[in-house]
C-alpha cells in the first residue's frame, strides 16, 4: 500500500512539530536552570554578575552544566524560597559556590 503525498506532508509537518516542541522545552528547562542558577548565586552571597565575567568563564560553564543537569531541582526551588532548612549542600555546585566567595566574588 503506498502512501498518498498528503499521508507524507502529515507526516513530516508532525514531525516538525514533534521536534520543535523538543527544542521548546529544552529552552525551557535551560530557562529555569538559569534563573535558580542565578537566584542561588544571590541567596549565597555571591554577585549574579559573576556569572558572566571573563575571570570566571570557565568555572561558569561548569557550574550551569551542572545546574543544567541537576537532580536535586526541587529541593533547590523550595531552598530558594526559604522553604527548606539548613545550607545548600544538596546542590552540586555548594562548594564551587564557596569558593567563588572565598575568591571575591561576593556582593558587598
């Protein structure tokens, strides 16, 4: 049984579709990694503008690599409104973090 053209426009707009929302919602999470990234980098102490200083580049790469592949996102967005006790050793970059503030990045 051979398919119609119509059957395979169908089929190649749904799957332009499918890829599109793919590529969305990637965006979306790196959206939301970004912004607790940032929300983190102010509740430690640390200057957001950190995050895009040439001094740092490198080690900030690292850290949203990190944050981008997180497991602890939820504990992370309630820590970040004050609802969860303690320090932020649950996240991945707790100690890159620490030392960033040892290093002078921390706002005044």
């Amino acid at each position: 049984m051979a398919l119609s053209l119509t059957e395979v426009l169908g089929a190649l707009i749904l799957l332009g579709i499918a890829i599109a929302l793919v590529f969305a919602y990637r965006k979306y999470l790196a959206a939301n990694s970004e912004r607790r990234m940032q929300a983190m980098l102010e509740k430690v102490g640390l200057d957001p503008a950190i995050a895009s200083s040439g001094d740092t580049r490198t080690i900030m790469k690292e850290v949203r690599d990190r944050c981008r592949h997180c497991q602890t996102e939820d504990v992370c967005e309630r820590w970040l409104k004050g609802e969860e006790a303690g320090d932020n050793d649950f996240c991945p970059n707790h100690r890159v973090f620490e030392m960033l503030h040892k290093y002078g990045g921390a706002t005044g």
